[in-house]
C-alpha cells in the first residue's frame, strides 16, 4: 500500500483507537497455491488481541489448503472513504473544471504468520475472545468444549491465529493541502451528506486540529 508521508499514521494509537471503534471486519487475502490463479480473499469478523489478530472460518472454506501453505497473509480494513469530485479541489484561481477527483479514506492493513487452530480447547478459548470483544454486553452462553449449546457446534470450524508482523495504516484526507482547502472540503463532504460522508469529514477536521499546515507538521 503506498503511504505517503502525509498519509501515515500519526503514531500506533491512531489507528488503534479506529479500529477499536469499528465492528473489526476486513478481508483476509492468502495467496493461491497455484500461483496462476487470484489469491483468495476471505470476508471477516476478528479481534485484535495484543500481538495478534483472532478470527474462525467454517470448516467448508475453500481458503483452508491455501492457509496451511501460506508463510505470511494479510488482513485489511477500510473505512471513513468518501469520492472527492474534482470541483471540489480546484485551486481557487483555477477553472472549477480543472480539479483533481480523489478518494478519502482510511485503510489499515495486517501482515501476519498463521497459526490453525483445530483442539476444542483452543477453538473455545478463541471464541470466548472474540465474543468478549464483539459483544461486550454478553447475553451469550459460556462457551466450552462439549457444552451445549457452542460445543457440538466446534467441530464445525476452525481457528486461526495471526502473528502480526507488520501494520500499515493510511489516513488519506488531502493533509498536504492548506487548511482553507481541508476545512472547505470537510464542509462539502458534511453538506453532501451521502454514505460516509459525514465520518470522512470527521476524520479530516480531526488530523487537522492535530497537523495544521502540514509544513508545520512536528517531527515524529
């Protein structure tokens, strides 16, 4: 993923406290063992536990071959994305037609070593896990290994560990540009007010509170 220095995030809390605020749930891509073929790209739930990512797949999954000879995959998340029309990046002594489209967006990617997961035991404990990240008010049965309701439900699955090798995280919401051009573009995307318009803004006049003129920008 390219991430321009403006793009990056600002330290490591930034783009936990996103992701920590959203449902945890991206794509996991795993190379094809033929290498002919499109990688396999998997839609998922997952928790983020310390140096890990945590997720479970049903048994049928094709992805699962694939998952046994992978060394490294990769988890990705988007959010806060919103199409910028070029009008709206004009300079403003320039023809309204002659401005840039872009998109915003903020996207954090995982690369990770996979470990299955296929004991009961282990199998539950990841579950227990997930559930007390996801659905953090409970009202679900304690989950064990062969106990009703969730244990005979196990072998149905199976696990996965990720050992996260490396994060990228990119905050694209024009931070190169002057603080006129954000704060106006911040306005447009609240008055449009269409899909995630609304979190685009947020985001954008938050990086700017925190950078203004990016030449300002402190040294990390």
């Amino acid at each position: 993923m390219l991430i321009h220095p403006w793009d990056a995030a600002l330290d490591a809390a930034e783009w936990q406290d996103w992701l920590a605020a959203t449902d945890r749930f991206g794509m996991l891509a795993v190379n094809n063992v033929d290498p002919a073929q499109a990688p396999l790209l998997v839609p998922t739930h997952f928790v983020l536990a310390g140096a890990e990512l945590l997720l479970h797949l049903a048994r049928p999954n094709p992805v699962w071959p694939h998952l046994e000879a992978a060394v490294e995959v990769r988890v990705a998340v988007i959010g806060d994305y919103a199409y910028i029309p070029g009008h709206w990046r004009a300079k403003a002594d320039a023809p309204e037609q002659d401005g840039v489209p872009t998109s915003y967006y903020t996207a954090v990617q995982f690369v990770c070593r996979p470990t299955l997961v296929d004991d009961a035991e282990g199998k539950a404990q990841l579950l227990t896990t997930q559930l007390a990240d996801l659905q953090p008010e409970g009202r679900h049965a304690h989950v064990a290994a062969g106990q009703s309701p969730y244990g005979p439900m196990l072998p149905g699955i199976r696990g996965l560990r990720l050992e996260i090798v490396r994060v990228e995280a990119k905050l694209k919401y024009d931070d190169q540009k002057p603080v006129e051009h954000r704060e106006r573009v911040a306005a447009k995307l609240e008055e449009r007010g269409r899909g995630l318009d609304v979190a685009a803004a947020a985001q954008q006049r938050r990086r700017l509170a925190v950078l203004g003129e990016w030449k300002a920008r402190p040294a990390r």
